[in-house]
C-alpha cells in the first residue's frame, strides 16, 4: 500500500479483521457471514463474494493474500 492510508467500509474492515485474526484458516462463506454479518443475517452468501472483491481492488498489490478456496470460502495467507 506504500504507506497510504486504506479507506474501508465498517463491513470490510469486519471482514478484513476476521480473516487476519483467523491467518492461514479457510473460511466458509457461512462462517464468515455469521461472524462478521450476525447470526440473524438472511441476505444471500454472495455478500461475501461481493466485499472481498472490493477488499481486493482496495488492497492492490496486497490483493492476492486472500485467496479463494473454490467451493469452500476464503483464507488470508500468511506473510
């Protein structure tokens, strides 16, 4: 990021939290909904999809930390 400051949504920063506090750890869309959206969150799986894809094209050249887990979730990589 070169130093500059990242602006995040309260929902990215959530998400972005999450996955660093769970490094390494695959998580299903389902985990992340409940953790970062609340148990109550009725809205469909592709929100995650859709805040990780902005997560990316804010992060730029950091954007390929998280990865995707095809038919599972997401995991942030390890440094």
């Amino acid at each position: 990021m070169g130093g500059r400051e990242l602006v995040l949504t309260f929902k990215e920063f959530e998400l972005l939290h999450f996955l660093m506090r769970n490094e390494g750890l695959v998580l299903s869309r389902d985990k992340l909904l409940e953790e970062v959206w609340g148990y109550d969150y009725e809205g469909e799986t592709r929100t995650v999809d859709v805040h990780i894809r902005s997560l990316r094209q804010k992060l730029e050249d950091a954007a390929d930390l998280i990865d995707t887990v095809r038919g599972v979730g997401y995991r942030i990589r390890s440094l």
